[in-house]
C-alpha cells in the first residue's frame, strides 16, 4: 500500500470529520492508521477519540484511545492526550494512571504532571500532592491553576489564611476563574 493510498484515506477522514459523518470518518481514519507510521497512527486515533467523545460515541472513543496508546504506549504526549480524553469520559482512573506515566515518561514536561494534580484534587487526595503543586509552583509562578489548586488544598486540610492567600494570587493571575471564586467566598 502506499503513502498516496494512506494520505488519501486521510483527505477521507478530514471531510467526513469536517461533514460531521463520524462513522465515515471512523472507517476512513482506520484505514489510514493501518498504513501510517506509529506516531501517525497515534495522533489520528487521539484525533478521533477527540471526536468520537464529542458526539457522545464513548465506546468507540475508548477503542480508539486503546488503539492510539498501543501504537505509541511509550510517547509521553499520547499518553497525556489519552488521559485528558479517559478523563471527559468519566475514567478517571485510567485518566490517573496515563497522566502519571506521562509524567514519568517526560519529567519535565509541565502539562501531564498539572493535569495529574489537577485530578488527584478533584478526587480528594490532598496530602501526597500539596508537594508536587508546590514544585510545580516554584518552577511556574505564573500558573493560576497551580495556584488555584494550592488554595483547594490548604483549605481542604484547614489551612484557611494560606488557603485564601493562594485563591488570590490564582484570581490575581486568573481574574475570571469561577472556580477559585467560588472557593474564595466559601472561605472569605
């Protein structure tokens, strides 16, 4: 098969995508995958998981996530991508679990291990992460969500004047963020 026959497939999940015809684009993405490399491979199923999710095809997003982290199981982007989708989905210990081996994979990469923490908040755990929030705090100062997520803590384990001090400094650098306002006004 070649390379004109693969990249013609992929003209083919573009317009079914662009005409919202997702099992057209299904069938057209799977045939491209087959003949493209692993890190193609692995973007157009992320791509399509993407919009599988969207249109409310869950089951099928899931495969295709499968089928994208099997093609490039050890690439840190891909497993991030995953786990952003598996968490949209409401699979947050698989969405856990990928962000975490993203981590791993690329240390420093910022974006896996602030999603990670994002997430461990979310769930409750506050105690194992308030150190990784804080390193990531001194390596990205700027970062509201960091900030935002340093308030949840302090304030979710009783530390309420530190807690608001980082709901400020997130609503300082995030003036709009409903999230640290709401935890603000609980704890003003």
């Amino acid at each position: 098969r070649s390379r004109s026959t693969q990249a013609l497939h992929y003209f083919g999940y573009l317009t079914m995508k662009a005409a919202n015809d997702v099992s057209g684009a299904v069938e057209q993405a799977k045939r491209s995958a087959e003949m493209a490399s692993a890190m193609s491979a692995a973007g157009l199923y992320m791509d399509l998981a993407q919009l599988q999710q969207r249109h409310g095809d869950h089951k099928g997003a899931w495969e295709a996530l499968v089928s994208g982290l099997n093609a490039r199981p050890q690439t840190a982007w891909v497993n991030e991508f995953a786990g952003t989708i598996f968490e949209w989905l409401g699979a947050f210990d698989e969405a856990q679990s990928l962000y975490g081996r993203s981590a791993r994979l690329k240390e420093d990469r910022f974006g896996p291990r602030a999603a990670l923490a994002r997430l461990k908040t979310w769930r409750g755990i506050y105690g194992p992460v308030r150190a990784e929030v804080v390193d990531l705090v001194s390596a990205h100062p700027n970062e509201g969500l960091l900030h935002r997520l340093l308030g949840i803590i302090d304030v979710s384990e009783g530390r309420l004047e530190q807690g608001l001090k980082c709901l400020n400094r997130a609503l300082e650098l995030m003036p709009r963020d409903a999230e640290s306002l709401l935890w603000r006004a609980e704890v003003a």
